[in-house]
C-alpha cells in the first residue's frame, strides 16, 4: 500500500523532472519533441500547492479511516475481519 508521503514524494519528483526537461542547461541532449511533450504534460499537472492539499487531505482521510477500524477493534476485538489490526 502507498502511503500519502510516498504518493507526494512521487509527485514530486514527477514534478521536478518533467520541469528538468524544458531547460537544455539541465538536459542536453533531450530531443525537442520531449521537450514539447513534458510541456503539454505539465500544462495540467498539479502544482506543488496542489500536491500538497491533496497529501493533507489523504493524510486526514487516512487517519479517520484507521480511528474507525480502531474503534470496530476495540468493540469486538477477536473480529476475523480486522486481523492484524
């Protein structure tokens, strides 16, 4: 399973590399048409702002979910379905 900080880390570096392949100082060698395509791919990409509220709300999403499971283990905590909790 991926958790949030993994997902935004991803993102992240998605990012920052589809943006190294719009500068030719950064990557030399890149053929135009990549360039062109990061740039298109980037056009509706998150921004970082974005990634973040998106890493936030999964983390709060997250947490609500595992304080449900918790509260199911707590009233009945030999339940087979919540193994391994």
């Amino acid at each position: 399973m991926t958790i949030p900080k993994e997902r935004y880390n991803s993102l992240m570096a998605t990012r920052r590399f589809l943006v190294s392949l719009l500068y030719p100082e950064l990557t030399p060698k890149v053929p135009k048409k990549i360039r062109m395509e990061a740039r298109a791919r980037l056009k509706h990409f998150p921004c970082n702002i974005e990634i973040r509220d998106m890493e936030q709300r999964e983390c709060f999403s997250l947490g609500q979910q595992y304080r449900s499971l918790y509260r199911d283990y707590e009233k009945n905590p030999l339940n087979p379905e919540l193994e391994g909790f």
